[in-house]
C-alpha cells in the first residue's frame, strides 16, 4: 500500500520519462539530430529534454513537457536533470523553509501542497478532489470530501479528521471493514472508505487482508481457501478470493469463449 510520498515519487518517475507532446518537427522519418543526447532546457514555458525518437528511429530531438499556466525550471539536482513545471516563477517561501528535502509534503488549510526544489509542483485538494500540476498528488482522490493530515512527516487526505479507532496500529497500512464499507488504514487514521456492492459484504480476514465480495454468499464453483482464483462464470471470467466471487470482467468478445484452467482464466479465440 503506497503512502501519499510514495504516489508522488512515482509521479515523478512518469513525468521524468516526458511521455508528452513532442514539437511538430519532431515527426517520425528524420534522419538528422536536433539536439545533442540528454540536453535539458526551458524554452520559455516548455520543458525540453532531448532523446531518441524511439526504438526503430535513433536519431535525436527535443520532447516537451507544456507548463500551461506554471512555469519552466531547471533542475539543481544532478542525479535527476529533468526541468520541472512549477506553480510559480519564484520559489515558495513554505518550500524553501523546509530545507534538507528535495520532495517534500505539507498541509496548507486543507489541501496537500507537493514541493520540489523550493517549488510547488503540484496540489490536492481533499475537500473538492482540485489538482493542479502532472505530478499529481493522488494520495486519496476518491476521499474528496476528507481532511488533509500530517503525522510527523506523512502528509495525506483522510476520511475523517481524528484517527479511527479501527486503524489504531498506527504503524501498520493495512484495509479493514467498518459495516459493509472497506477503510484503508494509514498512521491511525482512514485515507480511503470504499463501499461494497449492496449484493455483496465486506468480510474480514486474519492480519487486516479484509476484502469486499460481489455477492452475499460463496461460490461453489471458488475454492473457499484459495485468496486468488479465476474461474469462468457463462463467458465472463470471475475473480474469486476465499470462496467468494469478488470482480467480473465483461464478457469475452465476440469469437471467443471463456476458458479456465490451473487457476486462471482468459478468452480463447473459438
């Protein structure tokens, strides 16, 4: 289970690959290098990094990251040279006084601020689910309606804004079930409250694994020990966990058939 540093981490990771718009004579088909291999720049408000066009095309040329209404900078950082889109021209006082971290996370009323460098990189609100910047700051976007909350240096939305008394080993991440709903347990407090389908129960499970099922009663057809078994329901292939069915995907295409064996299940052409 991934904690809101976690989330952006991982955002940075995505957006440092600069899976974006590339400039218009950027196309497939050049022969010829537009910029020496791993160049970095700020073209006004681009992002710029120069890399291959791709596996079957080695030649050169300059990706771009648009930050819209933010602003372009260049990294200070050497092992992380991507320039980054900020919220603003000039560092953030509340960034920058949080020195000896290059992410980092706080509270600002009810909205998780994400820094990076001394700069705002992006925001969510917990209240509303209103983001802004790529990096987003998912942490609990389904709890829009929760409270931004610091424990020592874990940032993140929650449900409620004191520590429920089903999350109280504060140590841990963990799910559990709370009446027909799933909480998502982390520091003590619920950052995500999940309802299960109205047809079907949250069921709880030794070391916090509680899940929620599709239906009320077991599967015949699911082994009622086995955490994660696929089976075949019709030409629907079904998740099961502990003798019940918890996921449905649709129904296999048209041309093929559902087909289980060994524990899973997949559509086969007919």
């Amino acid at each position: 289970m991934m904690s809101m540093l976690d989330h952006l981490r991982i955002g940075r990771q995505r957006v440092a690959r600069f899976v974006l718009l590339t400039l218009a004579t950027a196309g497939n088909g050049c022969d010829f290098d537009e910029c020496p291999v791993g160049a970095v720049r700020c073209n006004g408000k681009l992002a710029q990094i120069c890399e291959s066009r791709g596996s079957d095309d080695p030649t050169l040329a300059w990706y771009t990251k648009d930050c819209g209404d933010g602003f372009c900078h260049l990294s200070t950082d050497p092992a992380d040279r991507n320039p980054f889109c900020a919220q603003t021209e000039e560092p953030d006082p509340s960034c920058t006084e949080k020195a000896g971290a290059t992410d980092l996370l706080y509270c600002s009323g009810n909205e998780v601020i994400a820094c990076h460098q001394g700069y705002v990189e992006s925001t969510f609100d917990c209240s509303t689910g209103q983001t802004w910047g790529d990096t987003v700051v998912t942490g609990s976007p389904r709890t829009a309606s929760g409270y931004c909350i610091t424990v020592a240096t874990w940032v993140d939305c929650a449900v409620d804004p004191t520590p429920n008394p089903l999350c109280a080993n504060a140590a841990a991440s963990y799910v559990v079930c709370d009446g027909n709903r799933l909480l998502e347990c982390e520091h003590g407090y619920a950052t995500y409250a999940f309802p299960c389908p109205s047809t079907g129960l949250c069921v709880p499970k030794p070391n916090h694994s509680d899940f929620c099922t599709m239906t009320s009663t077991q599967d015949p057809a699911c082994p009622p020990d086995d955490p994660d078994y696929y089976i075949c329901k019709g030409n629907v292939i079904s998740e099961c966990s502990y003798g019940y069915v918890v996921r449905q995907d649709p129904p296999c295409p048209a041309g093929s058939t559902c087909s289980a064996a060994y524990h899973d299940a997949s559509c086969m052409r007919n």
